[in-house]
C-alpha cells in the first residue's frame, strides 16, 4: 500500500522560500512518476510539478516556472520541491501523488497540442497535504 506523507509547510513572507517533502512508503519513488499539487480556497486543484520515473525529467506548470524546483533522492524515496521568491498568490495546501503504473511519464498529452499536462486526475495515491501560507 503507498503512503505518501509530506511536510515543510508554514507560514512565510512575501519573497521568502520553503522546501517541502514527500516521503514515500511502500512504493519504490524512482520507478513512479511523482507530482505535486496545490488547492487553494475556491480554485481548482493545479499541478505545479512533476518528476518522471527513471530519467528524472521534471516538468512545470506556468505559474511556477523558474521559482520553483523538483528533486528527488533516491536514497531516502523522498521528492522535495523547493519553493523560492514566494507570493500571496502560492498560498494553499500542497499535495504529492503518485501514479500507480511504474514507468509511466508524469505528464499528459495536452488536447490542444500544446505543452503536456500535469494532470491530476491521472494521478492515484495522494499525502494528506501541508499548508502554505504567504503573507506579511
């Protein structure tokens, strides 16, 4: 069974940097395309981030591009995403999942052609979340 449980939320100011942490048991992170999520009140549920099995190519969603940054260590079966020069507009709770078919990539082909999706609803087992909250 996964278990997925991350950590590394709180309050920050404005400009200011988390990292948070998946880790992961009873699943091997390596071979499982991870991602991350975030839903903040009333909005949609968004995906941020992605890490593919294997390569280890990583993939982000507009809002987050070039602030933000997925790792994964093999080692612990833990991923990190590092969030820097953060915003109000990044508050909301984050979540980590899982896709439950190995060797698979994180993302989805876009309907349109155009860049591929961080998808949720492709995604299987979820953590339970951490809040993150940007504000002075």
């Amino acid at each position: 069974q996964v278990q997925l449980v991350e950590s590394g939320g709180g309050l920050v100011q404005p400009g200011g940097s988390l990292r948070l942490s998946c880790v992961a048991s009873g699943v091997t992170l390596e071979h499982y395309a991870i991602g991350w999520f975030r839903q903040a009140p009333g909005k949609e549920r968004e995906g941020i981030s992605c890490i593919d099995s294997g390569s280890g190519s990583t993939y982000y969603g507009d809002s987050v591009e070039g602030r933000f940054t997925l790792s994964r260590d093999n080692a612990k079966n833990t991923v990190y995403l590092q969030m820097n020069s953060l915003n109000p507009e990044d508050t909301a709770v984050y979540y980590c999942a899982t896709r439950d078919t190995p060797f698979i990539s994180c993302v989805s082909p876009s309907p349109s052609g155009g860049r591929p999706l961080i998808n949720w609803p492709a995604y299987d087992s979820w953590g339970q979340g951490t809040q993150v909250t940007v504000s002075s």
